[in-house]
C-alpha cells in the first residue's frame, strides 16, 4: 500500500480552513453590515 | 434578522458535522488498496464539486426567472448561490491535485475534468465580477442574470467536450446507473459527507443572502456607497 | 414583429456601422497591423528545429484570431456611447433583438476581414499549405467565428457601460471562447494534415450547434441589457 497519508492531511486540513474561514468571513460581514 | 440566525445555526451544525466527517473517514472507514490513505481525499473532493456545478445551475435557473418577474430576491438568492459556488470550486481545484500528485504523479495535468472545473471557476469569478463592477442595483442584477443564463448554458458544452478528449480521471463510481461498487462503509462515508455539504451550502447561502439584504438597505438608505 | 422586418432593421444597423467604419478605417487598419504583429511575435517563440509549422500552425491562428476578436468586440458599442448615440437607436421604433442582429453583422464583417488576413500571412509566414484546404478550413473558421463573437457581441453591450469595459469584455469572454476554440484548434490541426473530412465532422457539429444555441440565446438576452 503507497505511504501518501501526508497529501491526505494536507488536503483535510485545507479543506476545513477554507470552509471555516469563509463562515468566519460570512460571520464578520453580517456584523458589519448590522453596526455600520 | 432571523434569517441570518437561521444561517449560523445550519452552518455551525454543518462544520460540527464535517468534523464528524473526518473522525469518520479517518478511524472508522476502510483503507483503500491499491491507493492507500490518499483516497480519502475523495470523501470530500467528490461532495464539494456535486455543489460547486449544482450551484451554477442553481445561479442560472434564478436568473432566468428574475428576467421574467425581476424579483430581487431571486438576484441576491443568485449572488449568494455565485459566491459559493465558488468557494466549493475552490476546495475541489485544491483537493484535486492534492490526490493528483501522489496517485499520477503531477500536481495538475490537462485533463478534461480539470480543465472543465478551472472553467467553472473563472466563469464563478468573471460572474462576481461583473457584479462588482455595476453601481447601479437594477442594471447590475439584469446584467448578472444575463451572464448567469449563458454560463447555465455553457455548462453542457463543457461537459461534452470533455467526453472528447482523452481523460486519466477516474470515472463517476457513485452516481452510476445498477448496483454502486464501492462498499457499504466507504459509501456511508460519503453520503454523510455529501449530506455535510449540502448543509454548508444552504447555510452559507442563507447567510450571504442576509448580507445582501442588509447592504442593500444601507445602500438604499444611503449610508455607504456600493460594496 | 414579422421577420423580414427585423432582418431590414438589423441590416439597417449594421450598414451605418459599417459605413462609420469604411470612413474612417482606423479601426480596421490597427486591428490588420495588430494581426500581422501578434503573427511576427510568434515568430520569435518557437524553435523551427523542434516542432514543425503544421503542428504549430493552428494554435498561432486561433491565439491571433481571440486577441484580434477581443479588440473589435471591445469597439462595438463603444461608438454607440458617444453622444448618446445608442439611446437615439433604442428610441427608433424598431425591435431590440434587430439591433443586436445588426451589431452581430458588423462585428462578423469585422471580424471576417481580419481573418481574412490573417489566414494567408500565416501561409506566408509559416510556410503552411492552406490552398489546398481552403474550402473545409473557411467553414471551420465561419463555424467558430460566429459562435464566440455571437457571445461576444452580447458581453460588449454589458461591458461598455462598466469601469475597466476593456479589462472585463476578455474576462468574461474567454471562459466562453475557449470550447469553441478548442474544438476549432483540434480540426484545424487535422485539415492541415490532409486528413479527411470526415475525421472532423464531430467538432463542425459541436461548433454549429454551440453557433445555434448562443445566437438564439443572445437574441433572447439581448433586450435585458439595454432595456432602462
């Protein structure tokens, strides 16, 4: 079995970075938004 | 107001769930054979590029019915729907090579399921674009949906096209017509993950779709220039 | 409105850009120097010894043909803008779809002009035999010239009236192009090769019926990015 498991964190890691920064980024907005 | 709630609530479950994902794919489903840990990469590339075209589609058919009714509704629902989209695009053009280059050896290649997603995420960002060069609410919505119908449009081309070219892509192995052949445990795993998306998906757009509806009452009110 | 009338009124509009264009002739003088520079560039990229000019031959024509397109397109409506020439055309009692249909005739001339120059100096500089293929090369290079300038053509009209209209027409246009392109870049290579027609019946189908479906599309479309 080929040893990649290093590709497949990254891969997982990013992934969640990339979803949980774009909520926090929706999060921020709206608040903005709110209190101009 | 409530909406916006709405939105945070569904998209925190979303993210408590992908973690549920992860400890799933990782300690609880099988390692495949012949391309060890790194096919797990495929739990979450497969879910994020079903909503990165679902969304596009989703883009067009609002836009279609916006000519018709010009609801402005159905503009932001448009706008949200666009924006992500493409941040789906963006996690299935990263993932890809990241599977890419310990399966074929190269980080990207020309293949046509590739090239088809960098379209898909041009067209994401020419359309946000657009938008954000267009002052004006009623044009800039009209223009959208102009844009958002042709890219509908084009999304079969690509798709044909890819079909001519040769690919080293693997094959859909899920959505396939007769009995599916991955097993039980792995296809529990992506269906709780394309579950996962989806909850993503409608929770992010609903709370995008609250921002727009409230710089638009700031825009209409008159307290910012256009965002 | 009955048809004939629109084709009239289409016609109508593309003869006065024509003529505004026949008169001054900036236009299309830049846009043959602009061919002839982008062809003499290409010269200077590639390694003769390496790869042969047939096999490069067909993507120096499609590259020169998109930066050429692109040019025109951007122009299109920029006419219209000064003087408000384009609210007196949209207050003339015709249909909008004819206006479109005119822009499209006169963008198409436009364009065909530069290809048609462009096509025999890539003979001439590449020494590639295009006389023999001339009648399935015109058809291919038809097919795909009314296919990416129909969707360009509508983009213009958008464009024109945003900040940075030169910047945003290519963006928006290429992810368009390119199947297009794509497909026409492929054949191109096989009819220079002599192979038969047949070989690329395939791409002339996807190509007509990109043609059909974007041009009904862009005929629909179009009243919605002028109307006020």
């Amino acid at each position: 079995m080929p040893e990649n498991g290093n590709y497949m964190i990254a891969a997982y890691i990013l992934v969640g970075v990339i979803l949980s920064g774009y909520a926090l980024s929706l999060y921020l907005r709206a608040r903005r938004s709110l209190r101009p | 107001m409530r909406m916006l709630r709405v939105g945070r609530w569904i998209t925190a479950i979303g993210l408590a769930l992908l973690a549920g994902v992860y400890v799933r794919a990782l300690a609880f489903t099988p390692i495949e054979q012949s391309q060890g840990l790194a096919q797990k990469i495929f739990y979450l590339h497969v879910p994020a590029a079903i909503w990165a075209e679902t969304a596009m589609i989703l883009v067009g058919l609002a836009s279609i019915v916006y000519l018709f009714t010009k609801d402005p509704r159905l503009d932001r629902f448009a706008a949200s729907s666009a924006e992500v989209g493409t941040v789906f695009c963006a996690i299935v053009l990263t993932t890809g090579p990241i599977w890419g280059k310990p399966i074929w050896g190269t980080w990207w290649t020309w293949d046509a399921r590739l090239t088809f997603t960098l379209f898909l995420f041009l067209l994401y960002v020419g359309y946000l674009l657009l938008r954000s060069a267009i002052p004006d609410p009623a044009m800039r919505a009209r223009y959208a949906a102009v844009l958002g119908i042709c890219g509908m449009c084009e999304v079969p081309f690509i798709h044909l096209s890819v079909y001519m070219f040769p690919t080293l892509h693997p094959m859909p192995i899920v959505l396939q017509p007769g009995r599916p052949k991955l097993p039980w445990s792995m296809l529990s795993t992506w269906l709780l993950s394309l579950g996962v998306f989806t909850l993503l998906y409608v929770g992010f757009v609903v709370q995008r779709y609250a921002v727009s509806y409230f710089r638009e009452q700031l825009e209409a009110a008159g307290e910012v220039g256009h965002a | 409105m009955r048809s004939p009338d629109l084709l009239r009124h289409a016609w109508a509009v593309a003869s006065k850009d024509l003529l505004v264009e026949f008169r001054s002739r900036t236009a299309i003088l830049s846009a043959a120097v602009f061919v002839v520079l982008v062809l003499v560039v290409f010269n200077f990229g590639r390694d003769p010894t390496a790869i042969s000019n047939v096999d490069l031959a067909p993507s120096i024509l499609w590259v020169t043909f998109t930066f050429a397109a692109i040019l025109a397109l951007n122009r299109a409506f920029q006419l219209e803008l000064e003087n408000q020439a384009l609210d007196g055309l949209l207050l003339a009692p015709i249909e909008r779809s004819s206006i479109y249909v005119g822009k499209l005739i006169a963008n198409l001339v436009f364009v065909a002009t530069i290809e048609l120059i462009g096509v025999p100096l890539l003979a001439l500089f590449f020494n590639v035999p295009v006389l023999s293929y001339l009648l399935p090369l015109g058809a291919l290079i038809a097919l795909a010239t009314i296919g990416f300038v129909a969707v360009g053509t509508l983009f213009s009209a958008m464009t024109v009236r945003t900040r940075f209209a030169e910047l945003l027409l290519p963006v928006l246009l290429l992810p368009f192009m390119i199947p297009p392109l794509s497909w026409a870049v492929l054949a191109t290579g096989r009819v220079l090769a002599g192979r038969p027609l047949s070989e690329i019946a395939g791409w002339l189908n996807m190509l007509a019926v990109y043609d059909i479906v974007f041009v009904t599309l862009a005929i629909f479309l179009f009243p919605a990015t002028v109307n006020e």
